[in-house]
C-alpha cells in the first residue's frame, strides 16, 4: 500500500467550493431575515449564526477526536487526493483491509472530512463578517454625524473596531494550519491540545464581538435615575481571573484527552485504590514529544498517564471554588443572573459529564458533552467579561479599541 504525500493541495479550490455552498445558507438565512432592518442588524445577526456554527464546530471536532477519526484522511487538505471519500474509496479500502483496527476506515474518513467541511464554511462566514464590519465601518464613518461624534453614534450603531473581525479572520486561518499539522504530525499531543485551545479561542474572540453588537442594539437612555445596582470596579478583573483558571483547566483536560489519560485513574474520589498514587509529573508534562512516547522516543510510562490525569482532577477543585464564587457575585446583579445560572448549570454539566468519564470508561457521549460543556463556560465568562457593566457604561458601552473615525 503506497502511503499518501501529507500535504496535496489538488483538492483544495473543490474543498473551498464545498465550504462557500454551505455557508451560503445561513448567509442566505441572515439576508432575507433582516434585509429590511439597519447593517448594524444584519452584522449583529451574521455574527451570532457564525459563533452557533462555530461552537456546533468544536463539538464536532471533539467528536472527530473521541472516535479515533483524526486520521481518517491521513493527508491534507483532502483525503488521498479526492475532495471527499467518494472519490478516495478504492484508498480507504486498501488501508481498510490492510489494517482493520488502524485509523483509517470508511466512516472516519467521511467524519474527517465533514469536520474539514465544517471548518471550511465557518472560515467563509468569518471572512463575510470581516469584509462587512469594514464596510458598515466606512459607511459610518462618511455620515454627517460620525463627523462630528464617530460611528458609534451613527445608525449604524457600532460598538465595536472591525480590527476585531479581522484579528478573528487571521486566528481562524491560524486554526486551519494546527488543523493541518494534526493530521500530518499524527495527533502530536501538544499540537492536538494548541488546536482544541486555538478553537476556544476563537469562540471567545466571537462572543467579544457578539456581545458587544449585542449592547450596541439595546443601548439605554439615561434616565436621571441612579442604576439599581452598581456593579464594582473589580468585576471585569475578577472575570478575567476566573476565565483564565477556566484555560488553564480545559489546557490540562487537552493534555488528558490528547495522551489517552482519562482511563488512568477509574475511580473518584481515589485513583488505584489509594489517594495518591505512583505518578511521573516530569514525564507526563513533556510537552514536545510523540503520542504514547517520550521525548527521548520510549513509551510513556503509566505513571506518566496517571499524573496527567492527577493534575486535571486536583486543579479542577480550584476551579470549581472559583467559579462559585463568581457565581455568587454575579448572581447580586440582575443584569448578571442569567450568567450566574449560566455559570452554575455549566458547573454541574462539566462535574457530572467528567465523573461519567471516569468511572462509565469514557463513554463517546459524556466526553463530547465534557468538551462541550467547557466550550460553553469559555463563552459564558467571555461574555461576562466583555458586556458593559451596570452604571453610566450601560447608556454607552465603552468601546473596545478606539471607534472614532480616522481624521
């Protein structure tokens, strides 16, 4: 069986043709919903369909992952050479036969691709969403009163630098290359973590600009009353906190994922019958190195697995105190308790789904409600993060990056 070149670039203008088709429904979608309301409405609306397709997306690749289908176009950006794995069937077949446990089997690679066609489509909406926050930008700008106030003043009601689509177009095209590097390095560990990481990533870069649209629509009118209740000054920080614990935790549940740990420790609140058991932190945390081996080329070690393992567990007890405490802040709010709900709910989600993987043996179901429940904190706390406190900002949304017009 002849192996294919990892990178063949022949399918590539059909793959792209392949992702413009299927956004093209829900741009179509977006178009004829709000045809007849303001640009600001219809960037609002593009841009909260394309942070749905995108969370929809980091599901889907985690269940690309948990299926083992990873590999199942072991080339990119097609798979061996053809578009889909129509055309590519005789291959599969062949690898199929040759290795019929291996990663290469007819529904992995239709999983694989459809996870491509996916990314493909998302990366078309990102670029649409960039191409008409500059043009909604520019068309503020040459109204007469953005001459005078700036867009964020205009009809348009813009609340946010397209600098920001842009920074989400580059990160997306970023993705698409760990993307890449997944397949042809095989599932490096580290690489398959920075992909899942750089996925969160971009939804969070998405649900900056959402919620930022989102104030923009339902900007307040200054009352002459004093808010019911103000928010503290620290909010915003003690947000960015607990989020950057959320990272730091997915990070950690990656690595598990990724090294094939979760099956380490089978029980809770113990592991191996003790509550401390024989771990290797030094090997397991190699970072630049083969699946199933260390860096020096030997196989990884169960002590190994079992301090990866440790870590995920043992820091999501400081991250579950966190978000409690986040939660009871929040939750004082009005304008914040559906965050704090959101926060609580998730919270629940992510202990019961990662108890199932433990103690059910990582059932397919609870390890992609696992992922994407922890994609669904990221984007809960980024919006807690980026929505305008309670105050004076409530009239006008403080703005990220500078919205006046360039003189």
């Amino acid at each position: 069986m002849v192996e294919p070149a990892l990178y063949d670039l022949s399918p590539l203008a059909r793959l792209m043709l392949t992702g413009v088709v299927l956004a093209a429904a829900p741009l179509l979608w977006v178009w004829l919903r709000h045809r007849e309301q303001e640009p600001a409405a219809r960037l609002r609306a593009l841009t909260w369909v394309t942070l749905f397709l995108t969370f929809d997306l980091i599901a889907f690749g985690a269940f690309t992952r948990l299926t083992d289908s990873g590999l199942g176009c072991p080339d990119w950006p097609g798979c061996y050479g053809s578009a889909s794995p129509l055309g590519a069937r005789e291959s599969i077949r062949a690898a199929e036969a040759a290795l019929p446990t291996g990663p290469v089997t007819i529904s992995k690679a239709w999983i694989e691709m459809i996870h491509r066609y996916l990314a493909t489509a998302v990366g078309v909406l990102i670029l649409t969403m960039t191409v008409v926050s500059w043009h909604n930008w520019r068309q503020a700008c040459r109204s007469p009163m953005a001459e005078r106030a700036g867009p964020s003043t205009t009809g348009a009601g813009l609340q946010i630098h397209p600098a920001w689509a842009t920074a989400t177009l580059v990160w997306v095209c970023v993705q698409g290359a760990f993307g890449a590097l997944t397949v042809t390095m095989k599932l490096f560990p580290a690489i398959v973590t920075l992909h899942l990481l750089g996925g969160l990533g971009l939804l969070c870069l998405l649900t900056v600009q959402a919620a930022r649209l989102q104030a923009s629509g339902h900007i307040a009118q200054p009352s002459g009353k004093p808010p019911v209740a103000l928010e503290p000054s620290w909010l915003r920080a003690g947000v960015a906190i607990v989020l950057l614990l959320v990272v730091v935790q997915i990070a950690l549940g990656g690595w598990v994922s990724t090294n094939y740990a979760v099956l380490a420790c089978t029980e809770f609140p113990r592991c191996q019958g003790v509550w401390w058991p024989p771990m290797n932190f030094a090997e397991g945390f190699e970072l630049w190195r083969e699946l199933g081996h260390t860096a020096e080329g030997a196989p990884i070690t169960f002590a190994a697995l079992t301090a990866i393992h440790m870590a995920h567990r043992l820091f999501a007890s400081v991250v579950v105190v966190a978000l409690l405490l986040l939660a009871v802040v929040l939750i004082r709010y009005p304008r914040r308790r559906g965050q704090a709900v959101a926060l609580g709910a998730l919270l629940s989600l992510q202990l019961l789904t990662g108890l199932s993987n433990i103690v059910l043996g990582w059932p397919l179901l609870a390890a992609v409600l696992h992922t994407s429940g922890a994609a669904a904190l990221m984007a809960v706390l980024t919006w807690a993060w980026a929505a305008p406190q309670t105050g004076a900002e409530a009239i006008k949304p403080a703005p990220l990056f500078r919205t006046s017009c360039p003189t």
